[in-house]
C-alpha cells in the first residue's frame, strides 16, 4: 500500500488501530470458510461512523478496495478481503445507542456482538428473535449484512424481519438513512431490503435500527429421538403442516449427535438416526396445548424416546449444544465444508435423502443438522485439506445436492450468503436476467466496485 | 508441532468472546483463533518466527478458556505454550537467570526456602512499612515493585518445614492420601493447605505429606524448560511410588492441572499410574459431601466463587467446589458474573505483563463488587495473590479466601467469621 494512504489512514483511526505489520494482516485474511484465504493491505478498527465515512471516502480516492467485516464468522468468504485491499473491521463500534421501549426499537452500532443486544433487551422485557449459532460473536452488522437467520427461524423469522432503519455509509463516503422507527414507510423505493443481505457489497452500515417485540412468557423445549432418519424428516412436515409452528424445530443426524455430544455431555442420544430438537414458547396455555400436540406427531412417527427439558437450565443446555453442532463437526475430520441448500419444507425428507445418496456415491463423510422448520439444512462435509482428491469428491457430491435443491424449488444458501464460496451457482439459481439486474444495483451503488470486490456477482 | 493440532482448527470464532485478551484488545492477533493461525503460518513457512509474532504470542495468559470453549477440541493456549517452549529450546535454552532459578532453586525446596528468608526477614522487622512508605520502591525497576506489590504477609515459617509427615486420620481410618504441597502454597498460603490438611484427617484420611517432593515443574514448562520439567516428574513419580495411598491431593490448581499431565510427558507407565491418582481437594471432598455436610456449623456470610483457570478450564472442576460451599449451613451463596474468565494473575504473567494483566483485573473485581459478596473463595495460589492485592486496593471489604480455610472455619468455630 501507498505509504502516503497508510498514514492518511493511520491518522483517521489513530496508529493503534491501523494495522499493517505482516503477522497482523496473515491472520486478516480468512474467516470460517474453509479453503479460502487473502492478505489485505492493512486492517482499520475505527470507533464511529464519521471515521468510516473518512476510511471509505480516502480509499475512493486512491481507488483502494474497502471490505468491512465484523467478527469474521461468515461462512460464504464474505469478510476476506481483496489481496492488497483495506480491511475495515468494526468491533470498536460496539455501542448499544438506545432501547426505545416506546416505540419497541433498539438502534446499535455495527459491531455489537448478537447475543449482548439479546441480554440487554430480554433484561427488559422484550424480545429480538434472530439467534444464528454464532450469536455469542457474531455481530449486528454481519447479521443484517448476511440476512442471517437462527434457531428460533420459523415462527420468528430472519435478521431481514427485524431491520427497520439502517444508516449506511455509501461507496463515496456519503451517508444514505433508509427506514427508520416508523412502521410504515412507503415513500420511494424500499431499500432496507435491498441493504440487507447485501455482505457489504452495496455500503456500510454504522448504525441499525431493528424491530422488538415482547418477550415470550414462558417455553417448552423437548427432545425427540429418531430411530430412522426419515421418520425425523417426516415428523417436520407434519408438525407445520398440523399448524403448529414451534419457534424451533432443529434436526441433527447420528453423525453430528456424536461430535455434539462428545463435547458438550448433554446425554444426546448415541444409538438413533436423528433427533428434533423442538421449543415452542407464548402463552403457557397455548404451549401445553402445542407440546401436546408435537408429542404425538412425533410418536405417531415412530419417535423412540420424547424428552422435555425439566427446567430452563436444560433448555439451556440443550440449544447451546446445537449451537456447536457445524464446530462440534470438526472433531472428526480436520476441514468442514458446510452448505447451506434450502427447500421448501415439505421436501424436508426428499432432500435428506439426496444428501445420503450423494454422500455414498462420491464417498465421502457427511454430518447433516439445521434449521429443518425453515427447510435449511447444512450438510457438512467432513474432509481433510491435504487430501485433494476428496475435496474434488466433496465438491462434487454438493454439485448434486445443490442441482436438487434448485429442482425442488429451493436455494442455494438460506442464510449464509453467496460471498465468494458460492458464486459460481449464483446464475444456475437466478438465471441470465436475475444477474443482469443485480449487477445494476451494483453499478447504481457502487461505479467504482471498491466496496468488498469479487463478492456475490 | 503436531501439525494436525493446528489444522484442526477451522476459524469457527466460537473461542473468541471467551479469550480475556481478546475481549480486551478485538484485535484477531490476541485470539485464540488468530495465535493458531500465526503458529500454523510458521510451522508452514508462510511467516518467520519475528519478534513481533512472538510477541503477539506472549500476550496470551494460557488461561485455556478457549479450549473449554472450542467444540472441535483445539486447544490454542497450549499450543502457544508448546510453540514457545519449542522455540526456546530452539534458541540454545535457558539463560543463566532463567538457569538460576529454573534449575538450581525451584527443584529444591529447602534452596526455594531459604531464598525467601530475607523477604521474611523485610516483613517481619517492620523493614517492608518503611520502604512502602518512603517510596523508595518507585526507584527500582517496575516488575521488583510489582512483585513486592503482590506479596502478602508470609507465614512466619513455610508449612512444609512444620508439618510433620504423616498426619493421622481423626476416627477410623477410611484410606491414606498423599499430600502435594504445592511451593507457593508452602510458601505464602501455608494457612489454606494447613486446612486441607485437616479437612481430610477429620473425613477420616491419613494424610502423608512426603518432605523430599518436589515443584511440580510448572515453572519449568512456563520457562520453556522441558528437561527441568521431566525432571521433576520422574522425581515426584518416584517419591510418591514409595507410600501407599488412594488419592494424591493437591490443593494448588497449578500443581493438580501439571501433576495431572505427567502422565503425557513421556515418563512411562508409572508417570500415567501416578497422574490417574491425582485429584484436586475439592474432588476428594465432593465424594463426602454427604458426611461433610454433617460436620459443617454455620456461617451466615454472603459468598462468591471464583474458577480458576487452572481448575476449571484445564481440568474441568466447577460442580464441586460450588457443591461445597453450599453445604455450609447459611451461607449465602451467589454465582460471579463470568466467573471462570481469568483474573490475569496467570503465572507470572501479571509480572511480565502488567498493563493487560490489570485491566483484565479490573474487570474480574468489577463482577466482585456487583456480586455483593463478603468473601471470595478461590483455589489457587495465583488467584489468591492477584485477587488479594486487587480487593485491598480497591474492595477493602470484600474477604478473600481458599475454598479449604473457610470450610475448615465452618467445620471448626461457631461462628469465626462475623456475619456481613
Ligand atoms: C459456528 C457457526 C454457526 C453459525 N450459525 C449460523 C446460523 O445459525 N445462522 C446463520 O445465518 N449464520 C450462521 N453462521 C454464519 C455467520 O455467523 C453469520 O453469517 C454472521 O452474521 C456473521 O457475522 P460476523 O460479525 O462474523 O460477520 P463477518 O463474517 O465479519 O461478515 C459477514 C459479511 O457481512 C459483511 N459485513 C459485516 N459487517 C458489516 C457492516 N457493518 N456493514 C456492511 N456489511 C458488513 C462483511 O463484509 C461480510 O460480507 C454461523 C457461523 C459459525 C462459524
Ligand atoms: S480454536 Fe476452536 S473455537 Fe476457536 S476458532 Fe479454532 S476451532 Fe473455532
Ligand atoms: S489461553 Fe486464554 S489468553 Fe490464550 S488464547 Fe486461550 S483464551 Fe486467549
């Protein structure tokens, strides 16, 4: 990098924030994905929105590309940056701004870390739904810049739910407010949506504004064991389709049981296909009602052993341990490439099957777990990256799956984003126009393509 | 370096907001996920051994939270301790301080004592109110000030100098126990493990504390000094082959977390025989809460736990001392705030590193404060030190005390300690 720039940048954030020695950046150019790594050319850790206007506005001028990333969780290769690139990294900007219990809001920086806004808000009552498995270090802004989803996805939805307002910091330094406390907005193009799941491809955000609601009263959070795999599946689309929504309905397979198990001691069992991981919450009358109601489906699906958690501290235990499922997975082998193929939830089993079949024919190890209610399933492979042959394999049997998801209606990512990893079955997925269109917006956003560069289109 | 230890890791982040330095710093370098990477970038090629890496390296406390937190198993603060020791060796080893004290004072105890005997000597004529008031350590180097900072009232006489070798069990002898007296708590916190002692005789243990053992080595490891380590082990392993015993007990979290290792060390068979034998107090206790629970008299007192890394993290004890407090009639019992995050004293880190060290203190004391307790219990001797002069500068207030002292005050007074 220009020295020149270095130093402009150096005096923006302060020295101690601009990193540039090459240990630094070496550990700057990866996130969770797996096989994918760059080296930046320096790494900024600003404290507020105006130095970001000033980082983005610089780096404009010299025509050095900006890649924001939060805690470095993605798994779609959204947060590495251009090799010679400016990593702009958010943490700093970690300020709860306000929780407007009047108007049920609560605006924040970028980089507060999920879980921290869920403490503060549950402590008052409320409630902000969307808890990703990383939601211990993942932060906001990578949250709304992935649209990323979570355990409570199917009655409560995704991040994309949430957003209401977002101050963003344009391509040229500027600042575009979209949305804000009102709940109706109608004036001009709808650009929250737009903003969100853009993986910082369109602007930055500085500050979000996102929906609260009450917090549920009570929940139950129950078990239930698999003897065959398929039942599980089948049990899934009964329950929806029973009308019942739990706030999660999570599926883990034998493979993943272990490797969770084998870390968090929760007394999973070791000896069946699947299990349901299932809580439903609200009114402690219309819950007892829905427990019931989920029991039986389950063991009309021929479930083994139905459990319910005694108290909140195995509910607890329970969903943490589900949480460490895609890390739990890597005990086994040493590279875990996780994908992230949605369906819609009828075809919850007909994909299960697709996974088992594509894993034997290309002879490889895959763990399934995910989000069965939201029909996201991540079928991880379990591989090891000296071993360039069953890469090829695990590619390959994704290949497969993904063909099928798309056939069935589905997607390739649910909510991990296109990033780098999944850019090449972007247009098999929207096809010649859906490109062309969101090119577009690109160009309309961003002319000089300086913002996070080479991801999504 | 076992290269598959490092590729294990798969940047998942879920260690992150467990690492104090990184959640002092945001900086991926002073991260579990950002040290493995830098040692895997070495052991390939991709990055040299710089002063700089190395000392990214030194800022992390091997406080091993991040191993309990990795659900694949990875153990980064281990492996940045293996890493530096490697390179130390690598280096032509020890320097003569570090040959001084590493080699020719820790191994033997009654040279370890009789270095001390002039700090004894400093405190006990008054010597030590005089220099602190005069100021005059503002005029030797900062890590000498911090040291005698740190340093509490010693014990007039180490305890392994006063004990004698085999204390009987009180009632029927229900087994015999062999008792690791850890240097430090010999040392400074006599006190805790005179209560250790005696919480086991009551429960019916012979407690056989052999003279001639020696430190457990875990300096050595700290100092990057392998054979000195080894050394150690094979003489423990042989002194404690030669008493009949169930449990080898330590009450020093340090000691138990490396007395639990020998047997990897590659030490053999006897070394692995020895490390299954070896188990903390508070487990030996926990096996009798029952009876214990019997024995206790009240205390109505407000009463917090801190884990120690050693103790938690490295060797996965949390249920038990928390059981046993609880078991004291009236206690009040209020779980910390993070109560396993490290305080900062790690080792000699707080010497070493005294500007990350404090502000990981502050915010240690910060859930102290808000906790409302009257008494902090911990278990480990670096604790107790780093703790200790953190409360007295700023929570004059709040008593600090191992897990044995105030159960052996509930076992033994009325009530000794007055009700806040
Ligand atoms: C163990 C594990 C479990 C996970 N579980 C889930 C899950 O259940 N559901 C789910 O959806 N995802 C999950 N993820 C994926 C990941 O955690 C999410 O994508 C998360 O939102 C990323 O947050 P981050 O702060 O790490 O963002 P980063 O990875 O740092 O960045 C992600 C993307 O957002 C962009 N970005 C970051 N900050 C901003 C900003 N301020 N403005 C604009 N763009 C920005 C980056 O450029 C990048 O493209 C999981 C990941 C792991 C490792
Ligand atoms: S050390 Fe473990 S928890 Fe941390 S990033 Fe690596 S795999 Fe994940
Ligand atoms: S041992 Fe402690 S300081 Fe070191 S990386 Fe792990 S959590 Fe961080």
């Amino acid at each position: 990098m220009d020295s020149s720039l270095l130093k402009e940048l150096q005096k923006i954030v302060g020295t101690e924030y601009a990193l540039s020695d090459r240990e630094s950046l070496a550990v700057y150019g990866y996130d969770s994905t797996p096989e994918l790594e760059s080296c930046p050319a320096a790494v900024l850790l600003p404290a507020h929105g105006e130095e970001v206007a000033t980082i983005v506005s610089r780096c404009a001028a010299a025509g050095v590309s900006v890649t924001v990333r939060g805690s470095g969780t993605n798994l779609s290769g959204g947060s590495i940056s251009h090799d010679g690139g400016v990593v702009v990294q958010t943490s700093r900007m970690n300020r709860i701004i306000e929780i407007d219990e009047e108007n049920l809001t609560a605006t924040v920086e970028p980089g507060v870390i999920t879980s921290a806004l869920h403490r503060q808000v549950e402590a008052r009552g409320l409630f902000y739904p969307p808890d990703p498995g990383s939601m211990h270090i993942s932060t906001m802004g990578g949250n709304v810049a992935e649209n990323s989803g979570g355990l409570r996805g199917l009655k409560y939805g995704v991040t994309a739910d949430y957003v209401m307002g977002l101050e963003t910091i344009l391509a040229n330094g500027d600042l575009l407010r979209t949305g804000g406390k009102v709940v109706k907005d109608v004036a001009g193009y709808n650009l929250n949506p737009l903003l969100v799941s853009s993986e910082g491809t369109l602007g930055i955000f500085t500050g979000i504004t996102v929906k609260l609601i009450p917090k549920p009263q009570a929940k139950i959070t129950m078990l239930a064991h698999f003897p065959a795999m398929s039942d599980a599946a089948l049990a899934v689309s009964a329950i929806i389709a029973a009308k019942v929504i739990p706030a999660t309905l999570e599926f883990l397979d034998k493979v993943t049981i272990k490797c969770v198990e084998d870390y968090a001691h929760v007394g999973l069992p070791l000896d069946v296909d699947a299990v349901l991981l299932i809580e439903v919450d609200g009114h402690p009358v219309v819950i007892a009602e829905e427990a019931a109601a989920v029991t039986e489906i389950c063991k009309k699906h021929r479930c083994s052993f139905f459990q319910t958690a005694k108290d909140d501290g195995e509910a607890l235990k329970l969903a943490t341990a589900r949480r460490t499922a895609l890390s739990a997975l890597a005990r086994l082998r040493p590279t875990t490439i996780l994908e992230d193929a949605t369906v819609p939830r009828s075809c919850i089993a007909a994909m299960l099957q697709v996974i088992q079949e594509a894993a034997k024919k290309y002879d490889v190890t895959i763990g399934t777990f995910g989000h069965a209610g939201d029909g996201n399933l991540h079928p991880t492979c379990l591989t090891d990256e000296r071993d360039p042959d069953e890469i090829k394999r695990a590619h390959q049997a994704f290949e497969v799956i993904f063909d099928a998801a798309i056939a069935m209606g589905g997607t390739i990512t649910g909510e991990h984003g296109v990033g780098l990893a999944k850019k090449k079955y972007l247009p098999r997925l929207v096809g010649e126009s859906g490109v062309r269109v969101m090119r577009g917006i690109k160009q309309a956003f961003d002319p000089q393509g300086i913002l996070n560069p080479g991801k999504v289109i | 370096m076992d290269e598959v230890k490092l590729i294990n890791c798969m940047r998942c982040g879920m260690c992150l907001p467990h690492c104090p330095t990184y959640r002092e710093t945001f900086l991926e370098t002073a991260s579990p996920r950002g040290r493995v990477a830098l040692i895997r970038k070495v052991t390939e090629g991709e990055l040299d051994q710089s002063e700089r890496l190395l000392e990214y390296l030194a800022l992390c406390l091997d406080c091993q939270a991040c191993a309990s937190a990795c659900p694949c198993g990875v153990n980064a603060g281990e492996l940045v301790a293996e890493f530096s020791c490697e390179g130390k060796a690598g280096q032509g080893g020890l320097n003569f301080m570090e040959d001084l004290i590493l080699r020719k004072l820790v191994p033997h105890p009654d040279r370890l004592e009789t270095s001390m005997a002039p700090l004894r000597l400093y405190q006990r004529t008054g010597l030590q109110k005089l220099v602190r008031h005069l100021g005059i350590l503002k005029m030797f180097p900062k890590p000498l000030a911090r040291m005698e900072g740190l340093l509490p009232a010693l014990p007039a006489r180490p305890l392994r100098q006063e004990i004698s070798e085999v204390t009987e069990a009180i009632g029927p002898e229900r087994g015999s126990i062999g008792f690791f007296l850890g240097c430090v708590m010999s040392l400074i916190f006599s006190d805790a493990s005179r209560a250790t002692i005696q919480l086991l005789s009551a429960l019916g243990y012979k407690v056989i504390t052999p003279k001639n053992q020696v430190c457990c080595g875990a300096p050595n490891m700290l100092g990057g000094d392998l054979a000195g380590l080894q050394e150690a082990a094979r003489t423990n392993v042989e002194i404690f082959a030669g008493y009949e015993v169930d449990f080898i007990v330590t009450d020093c979290g340090g000691c138990g977390a490396e007395l639990k290792k020998y047997g990897h060390h590659g030490a053999g068979e006897a070394a692995a025989e020895f490390s299954a034998r070896v188990r903390d107090i508070s487990e030996v206790l926990a096996l009798h809460a029952d009876e214990l629970a019997l024995l206790l008299q009240p205390l109505a007192l407000k009463v917090t736990y801190h884990d120690p890394c050693h103790i938690a993290h490295c060797q996965g004890i949390r249920r038990e001392p928390r059981q046993l407090l609880k078991l004291i009639p009236e206690l009040s019992y209020q779980e910390l705030e993070a109560a396993d995050a490290c305080c900062g004293s790690a080792g000699t880190y707080n010497i070493a590193r005294p500007e990350m060290s404090d502000r990981i203190l502050q915010r240690k004391l910060d859930t102290i404060a808000s906790s409302g307790a009257a008494v902090l219990v911990t278990s480990n001797p670096g604790c107790l030190l780093q703790l200790k002069k953190g409360l007295a500068e700023q929570l004059p207030n709040v008593r600090i005390l191992h897990l044995t002292e105030l159960l052996l005050q509930s076992l033994r007074a009325p009530v000794a300690l007055k009700p806040s």
